[in-house]
C-alpha cells in the first residue's frame, strides 16, 4: 500500500515536503510517481523516479519540485518549493510498472495530501 502524507497550509513561497510511505508490496516491482488533482482539474502528472534514482522525471514546466527516495524506509519524498497559490491541490504517490506522466498507468494509488497555498 503507499501512504502520502505531508501536505498542509502554507503561505505563498514556503515548501513542504510529501511522503508516501510504500508497505505491504514489493518495493523493486514499482516505480513511484506523484500526481496532483486541483479543483474542477484532471489529475496531472507531477514527477517519477525510476528504479534507478538518477532517472528522474519531472512533467511540470517549473523546476521548483524535486525527489529524494530512502530505500531503507521504502519511502519516496517529493519537495515542493516556492510554492504558489496555483500548486493548491490534492497530491496522490501512485506505484506504476514504468515512470508516465499519465495517470491512467498507475496501477495503486495511495490516498492523497492536501497542499493549499495561500497568496
């Protein structure tokens, strides 16, 4: 199963950084990739890492987000940065056979955060 957690109210330039927490599956059979959903939005892809750390994806225009991963704890964390009013959303980890920013190629879904951002 995976676990997001992190999100939370922020002001317009602060960061947070989100977890999901993967349990329960086999930690080499996924990759994880994070999506967000705003209001009245489709779901979009945010970013995916690879089974090789270096092979790191981002599908949003702005760089202001990275991924780190612990493999001890079979966690991925994505930092979010400089964030804006616009990056309110609910942000999903999802567990995919191959990075995609598409979100009909997840195959598990963890419950979401909720990030909003205040101007």
């Amino acid at each position: 199963q995976l676990q997001a957690s992190g999100g939370g109210l922020v002001q317009a330039g602060g960061s947070l950084r989100l977890s999901c927490a993967v349990s329960g599956i086999t930690w080499d059979d996924y990759v994880i990739g994070w999506f967000r959903q705003a209001p009245g939005k489709e779901r979009e892809g945010v970013s995916c890492m690879g089974v090789d750390s270096w092979n790191t994806h981002y599908y949003l225009p702005e760089s202001r987000f990275t991924l780190s991963r612990s493999d001890a704890t079979k966690t991925v964390y994505l930092h979010l940065k400089n964030l804006q009013p616009e990056d309110t959303a609910v942000y999903y980890c999802g567990g995919l056979i191959r990075c995609s920013s598409y979100y009909h190629d997840v195959r598990k879904w963890g419950q979401g955060t909720l990030v909003t951002v205040s101007s």
